[in-house]
C-alpha cells in the first residue's frame, strides 16, 4: 500500500480490460544523491520538493503480451502527471 500522498493509474484497452498499474508517490524527503544531483540550496530544495514524484510501482499483468507496453504506458501517464 502506498503511503503519503499518491495517485493511482489503470491502463486498460479499448474494452475496459485492465493492462497496466502504475502508483506515483511523494517523494522522500531526503535523498543525498538526488540533492547532490540536482544542486541548489537547501531553501530552493526544500521549496521545489512538491514538483517531484517517484515511480514506486510499474506492473504490467500477466495476461497482457504487448512489446513496449509498459514504457509506453509510464510515458502517456508523465504527460499528464502534472496536471493530475
């Protein structure tokens, strides 16, 4: 179960069958190679914290057979992440 803030995808086909799940989540609060990577002070750190999210699962079901699906999948739902 995801914990904090999250939102919850479903990709499903034209049928409505379900293909995809995918969670986005908060982000952790401190991560010393995220800081190190994305630079700044401590204060722009701490105020641009809410535009990220992480990817905490991706899990394409079984009975789905399609090349690509996944990535394509995550792509589509980062397009509209930030507005969701």
């Amino acid at each position: 179960r995801p914990v904090g803030e999250h939102l919850r995808y479903v990709a499903t086909d034209r049928r409505g069958r379900w293909l995809v799940l995918l969670v986005f989540a908060a982000p952790a609060k401190h991560l010393r190679q995220r800081e190190r990577f994305i630079g700044g002070s401590e204060e722009q750190r701490r105020r641009r914290l809410r535009f990220l999210a992480n990817n905490t699962r991706l899990l394409p079901l079984p009975h789905v057979a399609c090349p690509n699906l996944p990535s394509r999948t995550l792509g589509l739902c980062l397009a509209r992440l930030s507005a969701d």
